[in-house]
C-alpha cells in the first residue's frame, strides 16, 4: 500500500503513462486505501514534546540480484528533529549522488524497496514507522500528476482517499490550487500545463492533506532558474503557513543554502551524515536574496565542505556529526 497524498515512484510508474494507456487508470482509488494513523496513548501535552522524527542508527543494504553483492546505500544514520509548534523547520539535503539522501526519504515515507531499513529503527511522533501514512506526503522530481484527472481532480485526490465528502474536498482543492497560483486551471489536464505548473499541482496535492512531514526528492531539478527561483519563494509562503517539518533533497547549493534552516551534508557510498550546518531563515525573495555578496559567501563554504566530503569521502568511516551554525541572523 502506498498513501497518495504525495505519490510514490510506483504510482508514478503505474499511473503517469502515455495516453494510450490512461484509459486502464481511470479508478486508481480502487487499488490505494490510505494508512490508518496509528493510536497514540499519550497526552495532547507528552504527544506534542515528541520529536517529530527520530532516526535512530539507520543502515540499508541492498542486494544486486545480478552478482549477489551488497551495497551498503546508508550507514548509521542518527539525526533528531525536535517539533516546534508554530514553527516548523526546513532541512535540506547535500551530498554526491549515489551517498543515499533519496533512500532515506523513502524510509521516512516507509515507501518500499527502501523502506524498511536494513538495521536501526525510523520513528515518527513516538511511532516506528510501519509503512506509508497520511502524516507524510512526498514530491517528486518527475511530474507525478494523474494524466486522466483534472487539475482539481489531482489536487483533490488525497482528500478523497481520505473519505472527505465531495463539497469539502473540491473547496479545499480549489483553495490550494488558488494558493499555488493556478486559479482558472481546475479543469485543465496535466498535459496542457508547463513542467513548473505541473510541480505546483504537486505540491497542492500533497499540501491539500495537510501532512506533519512533507518529503521532497529535488522537486525543482528539472526546472529553469528564474522558475526555480519562483518555486522556492512558493515553497517558503506555503511552508509558513502550514508549519510542517520539510526535508528537501537537492544537488543545487544555493537551492539548499536558500531553503534550509539546517543543511545536511551526507558523505559519498556508504552514505552518512557527516556535518549539520544551521542557517537563518531567508529574509527576501530568492531572486534577489541569492545575489547578494553575503549569501554568496555561505553558498561557498557549503561547496566547499560538500568538495571536500566527495572528494576525500570524509565521514566514510565512524566519526561524530560536525554542527556549525550561521548565527547573524540573514543570509543578506
């Protein structure tokens, strides 16, 4: 099972075919139920001091079913986000490709075949994590959209996995699709919206179930600059308002220097988190905010710390994760 509020690569690959094959999608709500949330026994006042994710020594190791080797894609990672009410917070994360940052968002989201770890112990609010649930929704980089749905059938889609009733959930879907800037495209397809656009109907549908953890593998990768430049200040009014706990995987620096209030820095395979650098959080719009000399400068301490890692696979073996901070209070 997966839950939809964000879909996941399988659906992706299931759902998003050329048109000759959408018309054997046309119900896809008949094959996904969402996951019960589990019942917590805690007090309002215990149940909010929990850390909305801590991971605890988590290891996978995959098998390659044509020489029989293993590959160890993540190794002992350890890493605590506190909740804070009102607040949310924004990690981003760096490092080389193939280090393992998508396989740990996929273990977040309990998405399979990454999930379940193969040593150490995911656990969400208090709960190991068992499998996908409404509590996290995720973005993809590639479009991920319903080609048979409308835009407002998309947005709508976690809602109605949900049972919300059909009034609600077109007036909700209706609000976010306004609040990602594509009111007049309700009835609009996928295909008939540009690459950007079609990443807004993402976001909108995984935002629309109001996740406590929303997961975004490089969302805006395939984006031009000034688009990207546009995502990200949609990204940080929307995050704002909804006050949940983002983790953003990307290879685009000044993407992460921008974004995060702390920066994730993960060494080459074995994948391990080596070094946490915390930020303010941005004060202008990116556009402008990432031209400055000061931003400037940040971005090119992080370039070198993520050269240096990939380079000499600093953190490949057991160490202690580095934390530093920029404490000034803004990136200009």
């Amino acid at each position: 099972m997966r839950w939809l509020g964000g879909l996941s690569d399988h659906v992706r690959r299931v759902f998003v075919q050329d048109s000759a094959e959408e018309k054997e999608h046309e119900h896809p709500e008949q094959y996904h139920k969402p996951t019960p949330k589990p019942k917590n026994q805690l007090t309002p006042e215990a149940y909010a001091a929990l850390p909305v994710v801590d991971c605890k020594g988590v290891t996978k190791i995959f098998r390659d079913p044509r020489t029989g080797q293993d590959m160890t894609a993540l190794q002992d990672i350890n890493f605590t986000i506190e909740d804070a009410p009102k607040v949310g917070e924004l990690i981003t994360m760096l490092g080389p490709s193939g280090c393992g940052k998508s396989t740990l968002l996929n273990i977040i989201a309990g998405l399979e075949p990454h999930f379940p770890p193969t040593r150490g112990e995911m656990i969400v609010k208090g709960e190991p994590v068992t499998g996908p649930g409404p509590d996290r929704g995720m973005v993809f980089q590639s479009y991920s959209s319903f080609p048979c749905y409308t835009i407002l059938e998309n947005v709508a889609f976690g809602l109605k996995l949900q049972g919300v009733p059909e009034k609600e959930r077109e007036d909700i879907a209706a609000a976010w699709i306004k609040k990602v800037k594509l009111g007049g495209f309700e009835k609009a397809y996928p295909k008939e919206l540009s690459g950007g656009m079609r990443q807004r109907v993402a976001l909108a549908r995984t935002l629309a179930v109001k996740p406590r953890i929303i997961l975004m593998d490089e969302p805006f990768g395939a984006l031009d600059r000034i688009t990207r430049w546009e995502m990200q200040d949609l990204l940080i009014e929307l995050w704002s308002e909804m006050e949940a706990t983002v983790f953003l995987v990307t290879h685009d620096i000044p993407e992460a220097v921008f974004l995060g209030d702390r920066v994730f820095i993960f060494s080459p395979r074995p994948g391990r988190l080596v070094e946490i650098v915390k930020l303010p959080r941005p004060t202008e719009k990116a556009a402008q905010m990432q031209r400055t000399a000061k931003f400037a400068d940040i971005v090119n301490e992080i370039s070198r710390k993520v050269e240096a890692v990939d380079s000499c696979g600093i953190g490949s073996s057991a160490g202690t994760v580095r934390t530093n901070s920029h404490t000034d209070g803004s990136h200009a």
